[in-house]
C-alpha cells in the first residue's frame, strides 16, 4: 500500500508544479492596470504605452525608447533589444514585458525564456504603415488594460488632414549615417519609404530593398529633390557642410539647392502614434524647397 502511495504521489508531480506555476502567472497579473510595473523593449511601444497614461508604470526600457522624455530620464535602460538578458529583465520584478519582432526585436533565445517564465508577455508585428500603427495601438492598449485607444487613434488622423499634396512629388532620399565611414540609403520596403510617402513624396530609390551603402554613382543616378536624415546623423557628418563634401551629393537637385533635411529619428522611424505629427511635419519641411 505504501508503494502505491508514492507512485501516485510521483505521478502527481508534475500536475502540482503545473498548478504553481499557473497559480503565479495570476497572481502577477492580479493587480489592477495601475499597479503593474512595466518593460518595454520596443521605441513604438514606449510611446505607446505612455499615452495611454501608463508611464509611471513602466520600470525598465530599451535602448530606442527614447520617447517621451520621462521614459529617457526616469526609466532604467537595459541596452539593445539583441542584448538584453534575461536576469536584467527579473531584477526589475516586472508583472509584464511588451516586446517587438524584427532587428530591433529580443533575441530568440530570450523569447523562448520569457514565454517559459511566470510573467505576462507578448511580442508584437509591427507594419510601417498608417494602419498598422493602429492595430499597433489598440493591441498594446489591449494587453496591458487601458481603455480607451481610440484617442490616440483619432490624434493620428487628425495630424494626417494637415499634411498637403504637391502637384509634383518630390524624390527623396533617405541617407543614415554614423559619421562618413558608415552611410546606408533606404529602399524599398522600408519605414523611410513609408514616411516619405505619408508625407506626400516619393523614394528616390525604387531598384533594391532595404538598406544598402551609399555610393556617389546611386548619388547621382538617383537625382533626388530632397535629402533626409535623422538629426544626429547629419550632426555626425558635419552638417549640412560635411554632407555637402560626400562625393557626389553636391552634383544632384538636392545638394545644388542644399535641399536637406534632419529629423528626429524616432520621430520619423517609430511608426507610433506620432506617425500623423512626423508626417506633417516632413509634409511642412518638403514644401519649403519645392519647385
């Protein structure tokens, strides 16, 4: 009788630490939307997440989610999403983590480790589009509790209404640079693309995807109207004046009417809810050189 009794016992096992560990997944997603305390690991999401009123939920972030600026200075950075480890993460005894896919998506093997952990966790598709900010918006609203989604939705519609078509768009070209040893042009099927057409223009480029390195001969083959790029790549050629020296951008429209513009990066590459507002602004910037 003994011996039966403790192979039902080991047989149980398993079904009892199944319990537990349902048990603890409750209990941490047992606080009500104001008590949770936070991770991000994605820019779009930060923003996301903050307004829709969370902010001072969010104990830990990565390092793109620069925005808003309480993120920036009152939230602890944990590094690239690539790198960020899993002991990093528990340290900061989060009830949940929101992360995104992609290159600048968690690694593989941290994923794994959070889908086996007792923390509420999801990684969310992000599309580079209107409407994929939106379904965006409303899944990360949905996670995390908040209510009401819909007015950061109508935000990006109203600041959209503001951007004005051109009777010619404009060719633009998207450059990111880290100094003049590293300088990519965008694509197609890129996040710059995307922006340059919400506001009203249209990529130089249309032979490749994604991003490849800049040459002087893609420079002026290209021919665009307009340059764009991020401000602090264009700080760390030397402004205006060192971008001007990279061979061939003086001999396009763009480099002879020093047609250039910077924009904050996470403004413009996010796709958050500040896509309509980064729209109309490239929108306002693009018509101040146009013919």
């Amino acid at each position: 009788m003994k011996t039966k009794r403790i192979v039902w016992f080991i047989a149980l096992l398993p079904l009892f630490f199944t319990a537990c560990k349902n048990a603890n997944k409750e209990h941490n997603t047992d606080k009500t939307p104001a008590e949770q305390r936070i991770i991000s690991l994605n820019g779009a999401i930060t923003e996301i997440i903050s307004d829709l009123g969370y902010a001072h939920q969010l104990v830990g972030r990565d390092a793109t989610s620069v925005y808003p600026e309480y993120a920036k200075d009152s939230v602890k950075e944990l590094g690239h999403p690539k790198s960020i480890g899993m002991e990093a993460l528990l340290d900061l005894k989060p009830d949940m983590i929101l992360a995104g896919k992609g290159d600048m998506g968690i690694s593989n093997d941290l994923e794994k480790k959070l889908r086996d952990a007792d923390i509420k966790f999801k990684v969310f598709d992000q599309e580079y589009s209107v409407e994929g900010t939106k379904k965006l918006i409303r899944s990360v609203a949905d996670f995390v509790g908040a209510d009401e989604p819909e007015k950061l939705i109508d935000r990006i519609d109203e600041d959209l209404a503001k951007v004005n078509t051109f009777d010619h768009k404009p060719k633009v070209l998207f450059i990111y640079a880290r100094g003049a040893g590293t300088m990519m042009v965008a694509g197609k099927d890129t996040q710059m693309q995307s922006i340059i057409e919400l506001a009203g223009g249209q990529n130089a480029v249309s032979e490749f995807k994604d991003f490849k390195p800049l040459t002087a001969e893609a420079l002026v083959e290209a021919d665009p109207d307009d340059f764009l790029l991020f401000d602090s790549g264009l700080e760390s050629l030397g402004g205006k004046t060192g971008l001007l020296k990279v061979p061939g951008v003086a001999e396009t429209k763009a480099g002879k009417n020093k047609a250039i513009i910077a924009m904050n990066g996470g403004l413009i590459a996010n796709f958050g809810p500040r896509v309509g507002k980064a729209a109309a602004e490239l929108n306002q910037l693009l018509s101040e050189y146009a013919e």
